[in-house]
C-alpha cells in the first residue's frame, strides 16, 4: 500500500473544509489523545470486553480501557498508520467471518487514478471497508469515505471515523437554504478530492442501507456530486462534469448478512405499524454485529468509468444500477430464498446449490422469528428477480 499524506491540497489558511473533512496527520496526535480520555467510548468498550467489571466497578474498567487505547495507539502518528492498525484487524476479520473474498474488475483501472467508487450499500462500515482492504492488497491508496452525519450522533466515532478517512454528507441540517449549503460545501469537496487532490473515494449510490436487498441510485446524489461544477462554470457540460469525476460503480455482495435479522424487524415494524423506533445505540450494535457476525462468501466487483455521453442524472443512475446489478455476485442463499418464497422457480439456479448450501441456510432461516421470515427471505431473493429484470422499482 502506498503511503498518502493526508494533509493534501484541501489544507490552506482558510481551510473550507474543515468541519467535514478527515483528519490531517497534524492532528491525529490530538485526536487519539482526546479518544483516550473519552468516557463514553471507555464505557463502550468496557461493556464489549469487560462487561462484568463495567457494571460493578465502572471507573476501574475506564481506567484499564483508556490504558489500553493509549497502548494500541502508542506507535500511530499518522492516518496511514492508523489504517494499518485497521488493516490487521480486517485480515482477522475476513479470516474469522468469511469463507472466501473475492476481487474482480480493479485491475481494469489504473493504479495511480484517482476515482469516485459509488457503489451498493449493504452495511454501514463493511462496504467501505472491503473496497479499502482490496485497495491496500493491490497495494493501492485508500479511498476517503462519505458517511452521513446522523451515524455520528458521538464526538467519539465523529473522531474514530474521521481518523479512517471518512468525510462528513450533512443529512440534518435544518432548513432548505442550510442543507442547500451545505451540499455545495460537500459537493465542492468532493470535486476538489477528484480533481485537486487526486484522492479517491467511496461513496453509497443512496442514503442508507438497502434492507430489502434492492439496490437503487437515487440520481439526487448525482445533482448533488454536479453542484461544483455548475457553481463554477454556468454553461458546463453535464457529460464533462460527470467524466471529471470518474464515477465507477462498484458491487458488493455477502453470502449473509449478519444484520439480516434486525433489517427484517425494521421492514416487518414499518409495514405492520407504519414506523420503526431505532434504539440509542442500534446503530453501534450494527457495525459491531457486521465485523464479528458470520458472512460467508462475499465479492466486490469494481466496475467501468462512467463517461462523458450522458446527459442527465436519471441516465447517470441508470448506468450505476445497471453496473452494480450487472456485477453482484448470487450465492446460493439467494436462490434458495426466491425458492422459499415459492416465486419465480425457473430462476432458481439448482445447480449451484450444494446440501450443505441448503442445511446452511434452513439452519439459519430456522432461527429467524415466523413474523419475520417473508422480510428476512425478501432480501436475498430480491437480487436475483432485480438481475433477471423481474422488479419495478
């Protein structure tokens, strides 16, 4: 992996960015200080690895918490030796949690590019984090990472994820004329990073998970990556704009999802009660049950540049959705859910189910609570009908 300073062009004596950016390496010092002090991370921690002393004797747990981040941080100075801290901790990951991971479609693009993955959005920390981890073996730099402000309701992951790279897409300011703002200020960013910088990053095709298993580019997101550009030159050509900012769709796709179940809970409450009542920290519980929970296979396939012959958002979306569909991978858990559900049969790929396939998922379809079980079989046959053409979005 190539060594990238962080403390790239975006830094000068304005800093216009400075609030939603990643941290320079200037100020990682500081940041990891302020993290081995923090309370609510220590607390956090403690009720994750030390439960029982948390709960008797919580200070005593702080203390040995904050020893221990200032222990596994004391060699980090820079953001790339914190990815490499993360970098180790993937590589467990992926041995502990996934049979298999699989990487198609980057070596098509060039090493030193600087390109915008906008891609399918399964899990809040994981998609990402793939896309990083097939970078860092291709020995390639990381991206930097858009993620929306309503998963940093803590100063402390606001810290730790900007420490990784990630930059902040505001989903709660109030106001038309504020979140008008500050998308230019997002878009310009991002502009900047492509073109400036020559950073890439990753960003989701939508805002938030895609729980039902459909993935869907809300083409939104392309008037807003457009802001800049139009901002700066009046009579600017949308194709031009698009192709300075080398969209590359990307696909990732997971054997099981270990969030399947709480995806389930949330869909069945919203169709059977009209809404769906998020707990403090489901959010945390989902990154965390994301990183240890078992995944099976999973792909990541990156696709083409998106060129300069389109000539509207709508064309832009269509084009992502049809790469990103056109490269997610079916495992047999997919097909064994549309069979399940006793819809489309001629999709059912048979062949490719093996009997320790089926014992694997009747196993955990078992475990899955009766309301629950349409939701939970709809995520993972809804891929195969999208690929064959067969849903209406």
């Amino acid at each position: 992996m190539t060594q990238h300073n962080n403390a790239t062009n975006a830094s000068n004596e304005t800093d216009p960015w400075a609030d939603i950016r990643p941290f320079m390496d200037h100020e990682v010092a500081d940041v990891l200080a302020r993290l081995s002090r923090d309370n609510e991370l220590l607390d956090a921690l403690t009720r994750f690895r030390l439960p029982r002393m948390a709960r008797w004797a919580p200070s005593l747990a702080r203390l040995f918490a904050s020893r221990a981040v200032r222990r596994e941080v004391k060699d980090v100075s820079t953001v790339y030796d914190f990815q490499m801290r993360i970098a180790h901790y993937m590589e467990r990951m992926i041995r502990t949690t996934t049979d298999a991971f699989e990487v198609t479609g980057l070596d098509k693009l060039e090493p030193q590019g600087a390109y915008l993955f906008i891609g399918n959005h399964r899990d809040i920390s994981l998609d990402p984090a793939f896309v990083n981890y097939a970078l860092y073996q291709a020995n390639r730099d990381t991206v930097r990472i858009a993620i929306g402000d309503n998963l940093l309701k803590k100063p402390y992951v606001t810290d730790l994820m900007r420490l990784n790279k990630s930059f902040i897409v505001p989903r709660s300011a109030r106001g038309k004329r504020a979140m008008l703002a500050a998308y230019h200020q997002l878009s310009a960013y991002i502009r900047h990073t492509i073109t400036e910088d020559q950073h890439s990053i990753w960003m989701a095709q939508r805002e938030g998970r895609a729980k039902n298993g459909i993935d869907h580019t809300e083409p939104a997101i392309i008037k807003m990556l457009i802001m800049a550009r139009r901002a700066a030159e009046r009579d600017m050509v949308f194709g031009d704009a698009i192709a300075e900012l080398k969209l590359v769709p990307v696909s990732i796709s997971y054997e099981y999802d270990p969030c399947d179940v709480q995806k389930a809970q949330e869909l069945h409450d919203i169709d059977t009660q009209g809404s769906y009542a998020k707990s403090e920290f489901e959010d945390i519980r989902s990154i965390v049950a994301g990183i240890t929970g078992s995944k099976g296979r999973v792909r990541l396939h990156f696709g083409t540049p998106v060129g300069s012959d389109m000539a509207t958002p709508d064309e832009v979306a269509a084009e992502i959705d049809r790469q990103v569909i056109g490269g997610y991978r079916l495992f047999p858990s997919h097909y064994l859910a549309l069979e399940a559900l006793g819809e489309a049969p001629e999709l059912v790929a048979r062949k490719a189910i093996t009997r320790q396939d089926r014992e694997r998922f009747n196993a955990r379809l078992a475990e899955v609570p009766e309301p629950l079980r349409p939701y939970w079989l709809a995520q993972y046959a809804n891929p195969v009908k999208h690929k064959a053409g067969r849903l209406s979005l």
